[in-house]
C-alpha cells in the first residue's frame, strides 16, 4: 500500500511538472492559449511554439529522465553499491564521443541526423568492447572495470578531438553540446530517441527478480534459477539503449541516476525490483524540474540543463553520504 502511495504521488509530481513545463517559456502565452493551441491547433505561431517546440522539450525530458533514474537504479541493483550510476560502464562517454566527432567532421552541419546517429554509434561501439573485455563469464568487477576502461578511453579521445580542433567556433559548439540540454530540439529527436529508450526500458524492467535475488548474493541467486550471465546481457544492453539514446539527443545529463535511487531506496525498503519503477518516476520528474528551472533562473544565457543537475546533485549527493556514514557510526 505505501508503495503503490509512493508510485501515485511520483506520477502525479511528473503530471504537473509535464504541464508546467508546457506552460513556461518565452513566448508569453497564457495558459488557456498555450492549451488551446497544443490540444485544438488554435492560431498558426501558438501551435507551432507548443507543438514543435514545448511539447518536444517535455518530453524528452520525462523520457530522459525515467530512463536515467532506471538505468541508475539498475546498475546500483546489480552491483549491489549504491555509488554506481549509468555512466560506470561508459556508454554515455563514448556516445557523447560520436556526437563530437560528427561536429567536429561536419556531419552534424550536413546531416540533420548526424550528430544523434554518430552518438548512438558511439555507444553501440562501447558495448561491443564492454562485452568482449568482460568475457561471457566475467563478474561484477571485470564488467566495471571494463566501463572504466571504455569511459577513460573515450573521454581522452574527445579530449583530443578538441585539442586538434583547428576551429575556435567549432570547439565551443563541442563544449556546450557536453554540457548537456533540451533546448531546439524536435519531435525528430522524440521519435529517433523512443524506440531505443522503450527497448531499454522493457530490459531494464525485467530484471527485477533477478536483482532482487542478487541481494542474497550471488551463489544465492544462481541456486535460485537466476542466470548472471544472462542478467549481465540484458542490464548491459538496457542501459546502453536508454543512456546511449538519451545522450545522443540531448547530450550529457549527470547525477539523475546516482541521486535519485539514493534518495528513493529508504522509502521503497531497498528492494531493488520496487526502486525500478520509483526511480524511473523520480528521474523524470527531476529531469522536468532542473528544465524549467533552467528557463527561469537565466532565461537570457540559456543555462545548460547538465550544468543545472550537476550543481544541484553533487551537493546533495554528497549530503546523503554524510547522513548515510553518521547513521552508520
């Protein structure tokens, strides 16, 4: 009952956050003329605002979002840490390597779709060296260490495509596309992102018996019928859909899904199978919150979403490890 409670108040929170991220922008639109123009098409420029500019943002923005708070959830499941978050095994790093390299060739300005199919390429490439460095029978540890690996590799590669850029311009188009944001983007993106974050979904929302075994340990959990090799692919390849498609859109979002499973997991009594479904809820609606604060705070600068959940999450990451360590002394 208390969960079924919790999951209630989540999506009724994402609700009204959806519609007030529909509500706010620059435009200056009533809310009864922004409403009418999404729902009834009423007048040529309010249609076009909510329908290709606002509703697009919202979006991606519960889409992300659920999908980092599951992915999170996940990884801290399977790894039984609650430090691990969806970047470990450095799909989003080498996503976000494909989308510099296709700006810095000059796909992205030739091909509308080249910047968000070099990042999804990038991320197919890092779970194809995951997987052979981790073997069909590696543990826990090899898999992470492998992320590491990939994640270093690719950061320092892009660390080098921006040495080498001969282009100033070019350069800070790459940094500010890191940083991460929802701005201009199109229901083109919503469509290409959808199939591959849903298949992601579907994955990651099956392991939830197995992660819930998985806290027995492991030799607990394979006399259960748990098959961790078998649990490894699918959490590997949901993940890989989910960050691999949301950084191919909007580029690198932090902290979603290391906060909020960790803010979440006391109220759902740590069971791994139940913080799926509330930290995918959670992460869309602070996805959702940290894009209309964006617009609100400095309207004028368009202050970048990653940046936004960066400065909030660090510091309340760090606070729930205080809280976290002065509970356990």
């Amino acid at each position: 009952m208390r969960f079924a409670l919790l999951l209630a108040l989540l999506a009724a929170l994402v609700m009204a956050l959806f519609t007030v991220s529909l509500l706010v922008g620059p435009a200056g639109l009533t809310p009864a003329r922004a409403l009418a123009a999404l729902i009834r098409g009423e007048g040529l420029a309010e249609t076009l605002v909510m329908r290709e500019i606002r509703l697009p943002r919202a979006l991606l923005a519960v889409m992300i979002g659920a999908s980092l708070g599951l992915a999170g959830a996940a990884m801290q499941g399977y790894l039984r840490n609650p430090l691990a978050e969806p970047g470990l095994i450095g799909v989003s790093g080498s996503a976000a390597l494909g989308a510099v390299l296709a700006l810095h060739t000059g796909l992205a300005a030739s091909f509308a779709l080249g910047l968000p199919l070099a990042a999804l390429g990038g991320a197919a490439v890092a779970v194809g060296l995951i997987l052979l460095m981790a073997g069909s029978g590696g543990s826990s540890i090899t898999l992470i260490l492998a992320g590491i690996a990939v994640s270093a590799m690719a950061g320092a590669l892009t660390s080098l495509v921006l040495n080498l850029s001969p282009n100033p311009f070019a350069a800070s188009e790459i940094v500010f596309w890191m940083m991460g944001s929802l701005a201009d983007r199109s229901m083109l993106h919503v469509w290409l992102a959808l199939p591959l974050m849903a298949l992601g979904w579907v994955l990651l929302a099956s392991l939830g018996r197995g992660l819930d075994a998985l806290t027995l340990g492991e030799d607990a959990a394979a006399t259960m019928g748990i098959s961790l090799r078998r649990l490894r692919l699918v959490l590997v390849a949901g993940v890989a859909c989910v960050v691999g498609a949301g950084t191919a859109v909007a580029g690198a979002i932090g902290f979603v899904g290391l906060v909020v499973p960790h803010i979440l997991r006391p109220v759902v009594g740590a069971q791994p199978s139940r913080l799926l479904a509330a930290s995918a809820l959670g992460g869309a609606a602070m996805v959702l919150a940290a894009d209309i604060a964006v617009r609100l705070i400095l309207p004028e600068r368009d202050l970048k979403l990653g940046v936004l959940t960066a400065i909030v999450g660090a510091p309340l990451f760090l606070h729930l490890i205080y809280r976290t360590r002065k509970e356990g002394l």
